[in-house]
C-alpha cells in the first residue's frame, strides 16, 4: 500500500496506488452506455467479423455497456499493465527453424498476474471507502477493455484496432474494476494516429478491411488461438512462422519508440524457452509434454493439437526439408485436424509425399 498525499482526491489516490502495484497506467470512465462503442459493437457483430467466437455475441447485452452487465456500478477504473518486450518481435521472421510465440504469451499467463493485482487495488478501494462494491474483469468476461480503456484516457484505439499508449505504445494488457462509486472520469484521448497506416500494411493476411476495423476471421491470433478447426488453405502461408499469436500490427507501431521493457511487471519477462523454439522440438510434443512446457503459460488454454496442428503449417511454410520426418511421424495422428494438416506441410515440404495410408 503506497501513503499518498492526504490532500489527493480519490481518483488521485487511486492512480497512485495503481502504480505502487505496478500498473503502467490508470484512468477513470463512467459505467454508462456509450451509443457510439454500442453502435460499433452491433456491427462489427452483424458483419460476422467475429468469425466462431460466438460468446461475443451470446451476451451482447452484458457486452454493450458496464451497467449492462451490472446495473449498479457507477465508474470503471481502467489499468494498464505493460509487458514491452525487451527484444525484436519480429526477429524471426522467416526463420526456417525457429517458431514465434507472440511476446505477451512469452511469459506468466497475464490472466493471473493481472487478476490479482486488480483484486489488490479493490481491496485498497473498499478499505478507503467502506460500504463501496466493487468487481474485477481481465479477459474473462464480457467487457469492453479497449474502448473503456480509450473512454478513461489510458490511450486511443489504433488503426489496428488495439489500444496505443501516447507513453507505452501497444504493449498494454488491459483490466478493469467497476464500481458502485461515482468518480470524475477522465479525459477521453485523442486520437493521434494520424496519417500513419504501419500497422495495416504489416498485416501479413489482411485482416483489416478499413483502417480501425478488424475481421478477426483473417487474423493470425485468432486463426491460431481461437479458431478450432483447419485454418483456410488459403490463409496458411500467410502464418508464416506464427504459432501462438501474432505481433507484426503491434511491434511496426512507431509510438513503441516510447515504450521500455523497464516498465514491464516482472512476471511478464520471457521465459528463454519460448523466446526462440525449435519447431523440430514442438512437433514432437504429446499432451504431457506440452502440458509440462506451457504450465503457468496463456498457451495452455489452447491445447496440445491446436498447438501442434500451428507447428505443422509453420513447418510446411519453413522451406526446410529437415523437418519432414517430424512431419511425417504425425500423419496418423489421433486428432484429424493434425493429420491433415502433417498432410499439408509434408506435401510443401517434400515433392512427392507418402500418402496417410502409404508405407
């Protein structure tokens, strides 16, 4: 618990103690509707740009607004954790070895760190006001973070859609309090993105339709995260190397400039396995192996044949022969997503393949 001036209002008070947990950044927004983020959000939805992430829309109108999911909360205070990496997330691009874990997934599942952090600085609030109510939201729930987060002035959302730092760029894992007190929100930021358009070009498949629209549909972290069957053959080779994530929209963003790894919560620094696998090494993982590897990692929600299934089209877009024996031992894997996709990445790799049922 930080001692802050007596003389501090609240909001200030609250910032304060933000920091003293290690948040990089901390606004205030008020709980009410906005008809603009609700407007954007219906759409968004209408257009199917969801892609199967139907929890989206299955509570829609807990999503739209802060009172929609909890009729009496009055202010949501907005946090900002940063993770900035401390290295070159693009360094590997085109390794044909190598596999990429996007940076916030290089670390301890953020869930966790975040969470109980947001729960610390509740408990702070409830001991400074008493009979106030609180709740606490990191990624679990349906919760507008970036909007909320733009509304309490932690940022503005970038042409690619996620939250820019003017102070910490894109490297921001966002959470929330709602609470039944009435604070003075903050002012909303501007939006200075400006004529720059780096983030849409890097897109590797297109996931951008417009600046500040994104269908999740083509995009890499949700092809690799959330998708559960076969990713579109034709959005194969724009993975590239990309296993878990991707970060190419986030790192080319110039306001990272400002951005430093010193600002990053401790738990967040990269575990020095997962800053460059060997895709030799993931093909070979079975369910207690990749169990054991992602422990306290984002990545195990995703599970072992997900996970594999994104080593086999990085595989077969690696360019190395090297690896099609690794390929090949999972050509009668169990899961048919797997097979199909060792079928894929060994037809890429080796000119004439043994078929599944081939000796």
């Amino acid at each position: 618990m930080v001692n802050a001036p007596a003389g501090l209002g609240l909001e200030a008070r609250v910032a304060a103690e933000a920091r003293a947990l290690g948040f990089a950044a901390c606004g205030i927004a008020s709980a009410g509707e906005d008809p603009v983020r609700a407007r954007r959000l219906d759409e968004w939805l209408g257009e199917g740009r969801h892609g199967s992430m139907e929890w989206m829309a299955a509570r829609l109108h807990h999503r739209r607004s802060p009172q929609g999911l909890w009729p009496e909360a009055k202010s949501v205070i907005a946090l900002g954790a940063s993770y900035a990496p401390g290295h070159d997330p693009l360094a590997l691009e085109g390794s044909q070895t190598h596999a990429r874990i996007s940076a916030y997934a290089q670390g301890k599942d953020y869930h966790d760190v975040v969470k109980k952090r947001l729960k610390a600085l509740a408990r702070w609030l409830v001991a400074e006001v008493p009979g106030a109510e609180v709740k606490v939201f990191v990624d679990t729930a349906p919760v507008m973070e970036k909007p909320l987060g733009e509304a309490a002035g932690l940022g503005w959302q970038g042409k690619h859609t996620n939250l820019v730092s003017p102070a910490h760029g894109s490297w921001l894992f966002l959470g929330a309090i709602y609470t039944t007190l009435e604070l003075q929100p903050s002012a909303p930021h501007r939006d200075q993105c400006g004529s720059c358009r780096a983030c849409l070009d890097a897109c590797p498949t297109d996931a951008f339709p417009a600046p500040y629209q994104l269908d999740a549909r083509r995009c890499i972290s949700y092809l690799t995260i959330e998708h559960k069957g076969p990713v579109p053959p034709e959005l194969r080779e724009g993975l590239g190397n990309r296993i878990y994530g991707c970060d190419d929209c986030l790192a080319v963003c110039p306001w990272n400039k400002f951005a430093t790894a010193a600002s990053a919560m401790r738990e967040f620094l990269p575990r020095a396995e997962l800053v460059a696998p060997r895709l030799a090494e993931l093909l070979s993982l079975d369910d207690a192996g990749f169990r054991a590897l992602f422990s306290g990692s984002p990545i195990k929600r995703i599970g072992r044949d997900r996970f594999v299934r994104n080593c086999l089209y990085a595989a077969g877009n690696s360019g190395n022969p090297a690896l099609a024996e690794h390929v090949r031992g999972l050509l009668h894997d169990p899961d048919p997503v797997v097979a199909e996709a060792a079928e894929w990445a060994l037809a890429r790799l080796a000119p004439c393949p043994s078929p599944r049922g081939g000796g």
